[in-house]
C-alpha cells in the first residue's frame, strides 16, 4: 500500500490536538496557511484556543528534531511509525506546476482566503504526483477541494454509530408467571438475560402485551423492580411514560455517579434531571447544592459583553433552567411564589449556576451536577468535565443530538453520544434514551415532523 500525504486543515487541529498522532503511518503536510491561523486563535480562552496552544508546543517539539520545512519524523521511542510531518507554503518549485496552479487559482480563486492557500498546497502536492487526500470538518472547502479533484475526507478521531446507540433498555418477552414474581419478590434471577449494568429490562407478558414489569440490572447480577412509586416522594413531578420513570430510578440512585439523558424536545430530560436533584438536594441532604451548566455556543464562548456580574450574564442564557424550576417550585399555580422560591434557592446558594467556561480546573464534591444542551460539547470537553467531579458528586448530562449547534460537531461526533459508548457497561453509569415528547401535543409533532 503506497504512503499517503494527508494535508490537514487548521479546523481539524482546533478540532482535537492530537489529531497529529493519527496519521503516523503517513505523512502530514500542513500549509504555512495553517499555521498562520493557528496563531490567531492561540490567545482565545476557550477549547480553541487550548488545542491551538497544544499543537503549536507539539510542533515546536518536533522542530527539535530536525527542519520542519523538510519534513520531521513522527516516530517516538519504540515506535514503528514511519511518517512525517511538514509544513510548506503554496509555491513549488516546479515553474510548470506553479503555471497549472495558477491558470486553477487566478482566476477564480483569491488567495487573500487562507481557506484557498491551503487548496493551492494540497493541488500543487497532487501534480507533484503525491497521494495526496484532504482532510477537513468544513463542509464547503471539502466540495471545493473535489471540484479540483482531491481526495476529501472529514476528520472523526471519536466517531459513534448514532442509529446503534445504547438506549439504555431492553423489552424481554416472558411468561405472565414471572411478571407476577418480579412485583411480589421485587428481585429477579436473570438467568440467560444478557444486559449491562443498570441496563433497564422491560419484562413484558407473551399473552398480554399491556402486563409488564420494569426491571433494572444492578450490580448483584440480578434484575431489581423499579419503584413503582417514584411520583410518592417529596418530588414536584410525575413520570408520563415508562421512559421517565426509568430515568428517574437512576437519577435518583446515588450509587449511579454518571448519568446521561438522550431525547428529542419534549422529552423532560432536563426536568427530569432538576426534579431528581431538588429530591436529592432538598429532601434527602444526599448532596449539598445544585451546579447547573451549559455551554455558551451561539454566544460565541464570550458571555463577558452582557451587563452586569456573572449571574446577571448568566441569567439569559439560563432562562430554560428557570422555566423548569419555576415548573417543579410552583404553588397552586402561584407563579410569584415558584419564582420566590427560586430566587431563596440561588441567593442560599443551594443551586448554582456556572458558564462551561469556568469549570475547568474546579474540584466539584457532594454536588449534583447538570450540564444541559451537552451534545454542544466536543468528547476532550465532555472529559474535561466529568473529571472534575470530586468525592459523593453525582453528574447528569442531557442533550439531544440532533439539534447540534457546534459547526464542528454532529450527532455521531458530540461528546454526549460519545460518553454514552464510552461508559456504557459501568457498574456506575446509567443512561435512558428518551423518545416520547410529552411538552405538548404541538411540540411532539413539531419534533417529529419538522
């Protein structure tokens, strides 16, 4: 198999800093173009700005090792990686092959746009008689680049197969006799049942499809009932559907430290997942405040031109939140007493509300913690922030991954769906796909249809 010149663009090195390492067995040529823009966004604060800053002290190690104009190995100790690594401008020293480019570029293309500069490096390596394929998450520079006849490829280092994803259940059909045992023993021997730890078994009856009997895997290896009897509690909720009632278990069991809630809008991911923590938080003291989060992406990351302090900037953003507590607080439909509450609820700093921003570098012990809209987020980002969680903190992350934000991201790619392959089959990690929209009757067909 010949060796292949993959020429990367600077959004794939934004996208993850260790995208250099796949590549190894080739090698990797970065326009001069390239490194121009990664100079623009290594001052930002954000994730783009941290994996600019990573590549470029990446690449200065490997400037170390020889003259990156000529090309520098890849290879580490014990490696067997054969490729390399180069950074080169637009012009080639083959005087015909600069005429082809610009009889390509003059006339159509203004090589002002970095975008273009990379294109002329990539077409001028194929004329080189290179095998050279493109790689980049833009979408209209890779039409550009196979109008011209490269090869294009997008760059998913952590790529899911979205239509397989775990949903957290399975329905089992079973004699009508061991639906009676599961409610009167609560406890069930598996036997040939193959499900994952807190994998949710649906025990249906094979004469009556309407007689069923929620289970839940736990750690024993045996198939536990779920409480029939959520809705009793203190909470200001009750469960719509059999989905709901399964998230709740889990998002009521400390002992799942990690839990994520897929679903379209609608769904009650988000309510579900503050009902559970003013539960756990309020009644139950089993942890001392509430963080909620979401990632500020149609703000571009900078929340700092908003008046006034940090959570009057905030506030905006976290609207939803408030529509949701307010929901769960409200008293015989007094809305100036659910708000009240609300407010008592911050000012006490019982619940707190942080940009994803801040949390980097935080220490989070005995919190219940929501991140919402977290199918914004990249997988190093997700990361990034289940591992600040600290001793007895609990961590909810809801999203859906169809209404993706993120120009770098979709529904196979996005941290959430990520962190659901990743963790499924731990023995603390619980996730239920939600499907069925319960908002209203307009929203479930506006979800569905449009």
């Amino acid at each position: 198999m010949s060796k292949k010149t993959f020429v990367l663009d600077t959004n794939v090195l934004l996208h993850s800093a260790q995208s250099l390492e796949s590549f190894q067995d080739n090698d990797i040529v970065l326009p001069m173009a390239v490194i121009e823009e990664l100079d623009k966004f290594k001052k930002y604060q954000d994730e783009l700005g941290r994996n600019a800053r990573q590549v470029i002290r990446t690449l200065d190690a490997l400037r170390e090792k020889g003259h990156l104009g000529e090309g520098v190995s890849l290879s580490r100790a014990g490696s067997l990686a054969t490729g390399k690594v180069t950074i080169t401008s637009a012009h080639s020293n083959n005087d015909e092959i600069n005429k082809r480019l610009d009889d390509v570029f003059n006339s159509t293309f203004s090589m002002e746009r970095a975008d273009n500069r990379i294109l002329r490096v990539a077409l001028s390596l194929r004329f080189q008689g290179e095998n050279v394929i493109f790689i980049s998450k833009d979408i209209n520079l890779r039409l550009k680049a196979d109008a011209l006849g490269l090869k294009v490829m997008d760059f998913e280092r952590e790529k899911v197969d979205y239509d397989k994803l775990f949903t957290g259940r399975q329905t089992l059909n079973v004699k009508p006799e061991i639906i009676n045992e599961v409610y009167q023993s609560k406890i069930i021997e598996v036997g040939k049942i193959s499900a994952l730890p807190n994998e949710f078994v649906i025990l249906e009856s094979e004469e009556n499809t309407k007689k069923t009997a929620l289970t839940r895997m736990r750690d024993d290896g045996r198939l536990h009932l779920v409480d029939p009897h959520l809705d009793g509690k203190q909470l200001q909720l009750t469960p719509r559907n059999k989905e709901q009632r399964m998230a709740l278990d889990i998002l009521l069991d400390p002992a799942v430290q990690l839990v994520t809630l897929v679903g379209k809008a609608g769904t009650g991911k988000t309510l579900l997942a503050l009902a559970a923590a003013l539960e756990l938080v309020l009644h139950q003291n089993s942890y001392e405040k509430i963080l909620v989060s979401r990632p500020i992406v149609p703000l571009g990351n900078d929340i700092g031109f908003l008046p006034g302090d940090k959570e009057e900037k905030l506030s905006h953003w976290m609207q939803p939140i408030f529509d949701n507590l307010d929901y769960l607080m409200r008293s015989d439909q007094k809305d100036h007493i659910s708000s009240k509450k609300t407010d008592n609820l911050i000012g006490t700093h019982r619940i707190e509300l942080e940009a994803i921003t801040y949390i980097r570098g935080r220490s989070l012990p005995r919190q219940f913690v929501i991140v919402d809209e977290a199918q914004n987020l990249t997988p190093h980002e997700v990361k990034t922030i289940i591992s600040r969680a600290g001793d007895g903190t609990k961590m909810v992350l809801t999203g859906d991954p169809n209404q993706i934000d993120n120009p770098y991201l979709d529904a196979a790619s996005n941290g959430l769906t990520y962190t659901v392959e990743r963790m499924k089959g731990l023995g603390l990690y619980g996730h239920m796909t939600l499907e069925k929209s319960e908002r209203s009757e307009l929203a479930a067909k506006a979800a569905e249809l449009l």
